[in-house]
C-alpha cells in the first residue's frame, strides 16, 4: 500500500504539474489569440501626391567681378525696401558686380517669363526674396 | 524659423531639396529701413552664419553632386494601413495629423464599402485633384479615399454624395495663408431634405448629424487628400480659425423663401430640383444686432461696413427677416443684393490704403489695367466707391427657425458650385 501511494505521488505530482502546465498553456493562447484578433486593418486616408521631378541647380558663378545679379521683389508688402537695402549693402561690399532689384509683375502667385527671360540673357545670377 | 520648413518642402516638393536659402529675423513688414539694413548686417537666425556672405555664398559656392542630380521620385501611397488595435489607430492617425483633433471613426474595409453604397461611382474613379493654394503640388484622389473621409467624420453613406460634390470642386476648406482662411458650404435642392439636414432652429449650430458631419468631411478631406493642414509647411495661418472645424455648412431653407426669392442655387443658373453644393471663401460671421425701429435694410450697410472689401458679404437671414424685407420693397434677393451693393460704400482713400489684401492682390492687378480696380485707383482719396467689387460678391440665404428677428453675415465670396445629383 506505501509503495502503491509512493508510486501514485510520483506520478500524481508531475501529472499535476503537467495538467497546470496545460492550463497555462491554453490560457497564453487564449490571451495571444484574443490580443490577435482584437487589431484591425483601417484604410489609408491620403490622397496621391506627384511625383517629384528633380531640378538640378543651375551653375554657380566663379566670380562677382563684372557680373550682373537680379535682386528680384516678388511683390509682398514692405519687400521692396527690404530689397534695395540689400541692393545697397551688397553694392557697398562687392563694388565690382552690378546689383540691380527688379519687381516681378501681378501678386506673388504670378509667373514673370518676360523677366525671366531678361535675367537668362542679361544676368550672371538671381537672388529672389520676400520680405514678410 | 516658422518659415524654415515651409521653405524646405516647398523646395522639395518643387524638385530642389537642395535649394539654397538664406532667412534674416521676421518680420519684416511693418519694419523701417535702419532694421532691415540691421538684419541684413547681421546673422541669419537659424545658421548663425553673416547673411551677406551666406547670400553671396549661394551664388558663387559650386554645385554639389547632390544639387546636380535629375530624376524622377515616385511617392506611393499604401492603401492599407498596418494593422493594429483600434485605440492604436486612433493615436496614429491622430498624431499623423490625419484628424481635427477629435476622435474619428476608423475607416475599416467594412465602413468604407458601406459608404460606396452611397454612391453608383467606383470605387477607383478619380474625383479631382486638390492644393493647399496655388503654389502647392495638386494630389489626386479616388472616390475610395473621399468615402475613407467621409467615413472619419461619421458621415452616413445618405451624406457621400454631398461630401464627393464637395471633394468634386478641388477647393480645400484648409487654405496655406499666414491670414487664417475659413471656408463655407451650402447645400441647396432636394437633398437637403432627403439627409434632413436642419435648416431651422440652430442651423448653423452643432445640431444635426449631416450638417456637422457634411462640413468635417470637407476639414479631413482638406487635411488628407492634398497635403494640406500641415502646420509649418501646407498652413501658416497665424492665428487659425475656428470656423474650420465644420466650414458654416448648412443648408438654405428653401420652403420658407418669399415669393419671387429664389433660392442661391438657382440664382446661380440651376435648376430648382437640382441638388448643388456651393463653396466660399472668407474669415469670420458676425450677428448683426439690429433695431427694430428702423427699416432693416437701412441698418445691413453698417453691418457690413467692417467686412474687408477684398473678399463679399454673405448674408444669412432668418425667414423673418426675409418676410420684413419684402415688406420694405425687396421682392427679390436680386433688387436687395443691388441696394446694399450701391449703398455700402467706402472711399477710395480707405480702399486702397488700409487692407493688407487690396495692397497685395487687387493693387498690382489694378496697376496692370484690371478693371473696375484701374479707373478706382485714378479716384481721389475721398471719392465714395463701392465697398464690394461687384454683385457677385453679396450673397443673400435664407436661414432659421422663425424664433426671432436676426440675421447674421459673413466676409463670404462665392467660388464656384457642383451638382450632388451627378456622384448619387
């Protein structure tokens, strides 16, 4: 009869060992598999932007000397002085080049390409501010 | 330094993420010449570096490879998002900025397919395409993303033929400018009805599902299909407006317009059982608090006085008002629009010396030869003048539920308008 109930606690421990073991077992895959199905898929909101088509920078002038650079005022309020400030500084500072400040035409939404063009022929560079 | 990455992703977007740009300290409207030559003397606030050398630095320092390159760069948009657990969504679309703030409602496969029902359009059909303003890159957009914002802003799939009329016009209720843009939205014909949008007691208020929902729709779409409502690069505005969360959308209450009033749609060449939607733009809504002792339109051009001229004047007047004003001689809203149109008056000295717009946007215009602006600026500067450019810009609706004598406006021009009957 002892060795009957040795023997019955040698295999009554592990078996309730493997039994609370299984219990854990399915508990963890109950919790992951409610984890799992409680996510959702939403749909993206965005709209499609363009592509964006690199511009590469065009050439930089090796020197100021004899150069004319545009100083251009796309229009806003108060640019203007702003602009022939820096006109004058950059006049003061670099005497050999020929800065001049132009307005472009219309508000600052408005494309210029009589001035651009004029810049292309006459200018060695284009510095293009707002002041705001 | 607010305006350092605007510069840059506008510079990017534009294909030059390499421009090369100098800032000197904001501002610089309203400054005298001593502190312009100041900052331009001194460093510029975000490198540290001397304005004038990094100016001239810009333009004699050579190329990079990287600012020599050329090429395409494609932007794919994932349909779906990673899944995850709702209240993770939430968090991501809300720091994303793809919401107003508020909680939305997920935009699952399921919520979305249930909202196309609301239309016979495909899914994969392209709406239109939308800007923050001018300057910005159009994005394009499908019905499925129109129904995936509709479907945030709780809309019912009754609402999405609204709510794609409104995607369909390619304005954005969300504008880039440093002055603070609000939006309108008026509905007109049969719809109104069939989604009972309120247009009684607490029209313009926060009342009714498919009037908050219909103007929230416009705010996602502004945010998410274009690009738009990103803080420091698509708006600047200063201050914000409040009035973006639902763009004053209602509808007009048609039942109740006078004899011989038509309704904004049709005065806009639609038919009366047409459906429309109508866009405008503007800031801010007044409540005109007028006295009953006097007639009331000989009260409207005080009201309005305050509206800037650059943008109209949109007038929401309570049934009862309407019926006064018939009373005083308006049988039509076109003979009241002519009246406050020939009797709100400024002078020419006002006109063009004291509105930050007219300065920047009708002036040069008017320099150039535009008329009626050219022959205004040859005005003396107290010549009276219009205060409105032109008819156009005084828009008259009815609205209300009848419990008193008011009637509100707001500094409201007109854009265009789209049929709701062609996305049902």
């Amino acid at each position: 009869m002892m060795e009957a109930l040795s023997m019955d606690k040698r295999i009554k421990w592990p078996l309730i060992g493997l039994c609370l073991m299984g219990v854990f077992a399915v508990n963890l895959t109950v919790s992951a598999f409610a984890a799992e199905e409680a996510k959702i898929t939403a749909l993206n909101p965005l709209g499609q932007p363009p592509p964006i088509a690199l511009v590469p920078m065009a050439p930089r002038l090796d020197t100021l000397d004899g150069k004319t650079i545009y100083i251009v005022d796309i229009g806003f309020t108060d640019t203007h002085q702003f602009l022939e400030e820096m006109q004058k500084l950059l006049a003061e500072r670099y005497p050999k080049a020929n800065w001049i400040v132009k307005n472009k035409i219309g508000t600052y939404f408005e494309d210029d390409p009589k001035l651009w063009a004029e810049i292309k022929a006459k200018g060695g560079a284009m510095i293009m501010a707002i002041g705001h | 330094m607010m305006f350092q990455e605007l510069v840059k992703t506008y510079a990017y977007k534009k294909g030059m993420p390499n421009e090369r740009f100098t800032f000197v300290p904001h501002p610089i409207t309203g400054q005298a010449a001593s502190v312009c030559r100041k900052y331009l003397e001194g460093n510029d606030p975000i490198t540290g570096k001397p304005v004038l050398q990094e100016i001239v630095e810009a333009i004699t320092k050579p190329l990079t490879p990287e600012e020599k390159k050329m090429g395409f760069l494609a932007r794919p948009v994932e349909r779906l998002l990673k899944p995850d657990t709702p209240d993770n969504l939430q968090r991501f679309f809300t720091e994303n900025g793809w919401t107003d703030g508020l909680p939305i409602v997920l935009p699952t496969e399921e919520r979305v397919a249930e909202m196309l029902k609301g239309t016979s359009h495909k899914a994969d059909e392209v709406v239109g395409t939308m800007q923050p303003s001018s300057p910005h890159e159009p994005w394009s957009y499908t019905v499925e993303k129109v129904a995936v914002n509709a479907v945030m802003a709780g809309a019912k799939p009754e609402y999405f033929p609204v709510i794609l009329a409104l995607a369909s016009t390619g304005v954005p209720s969300l504008f880039t400018s440093t002055t603070s843009f609000a939006r309108m939205v008026v509905v007109n014909g049969p719809i109104s009805g069939q989604i009972k949008m309120n247009t009684g007691i607490g029209a313009l208020g926060p009342f009714n599902q498919a009037n908050a929902t219909i103007g929230r729709a416009w705010t996602l779409m502004s945010k998410n299909l274009d690009g738009g409502g990103k803080i420091g690069q698509t708006y600047m505005g200063s201050q914000g407006n409040n009035l973006n969360y639902n763009n004053v959308c209602f509808a007009e209450r048609e039942d109740r317009l006078p004899p011989g009033w038509k309704p904004f749609h049709v005065q806009k060449g639609f038919k009366p059982g047409e459906s429309v939607v109508s866009v405008f733009t503007g800031w801010s809504l007044i409540r005109a608090d007028t006295s009953l002792a006097q007639q009331l339109h000989v009260q409207m051009p005080f009201w309005l006085s305050g509206f800037t001229p650059y943008q109209g004047a949109s007038l929401f007047l309570d049934p009862l008002i309407a019926d006064q004003l018939i009373g005083e001689g308006f049988d039509t809203k076109e003979k009241l629009i002519q009246w406050l149109y020939d009797n709100t008056k400024t002078t020419a000295g006002d006109y063009w010396g004291n509105y930050f717009h007219i300065a920047n946007f009708v002036l040069p215009n008017a320099k150039k030869g535009d008329e009626p602006f050219a022959s205004w600026l040859k005005l003396p500067k107290d010549a009276p003048m219009p205060r409105f450019a032109d008819l156009d810009r005084i828009s008259i609706f009815v609205v209300g539920g009848e419990t008193n004598l008011f009637w509100q406006a707001g500094d409201f021009r007109y854009i265009a308008s789209a049929s709701v009957d062609k996305w049902k």
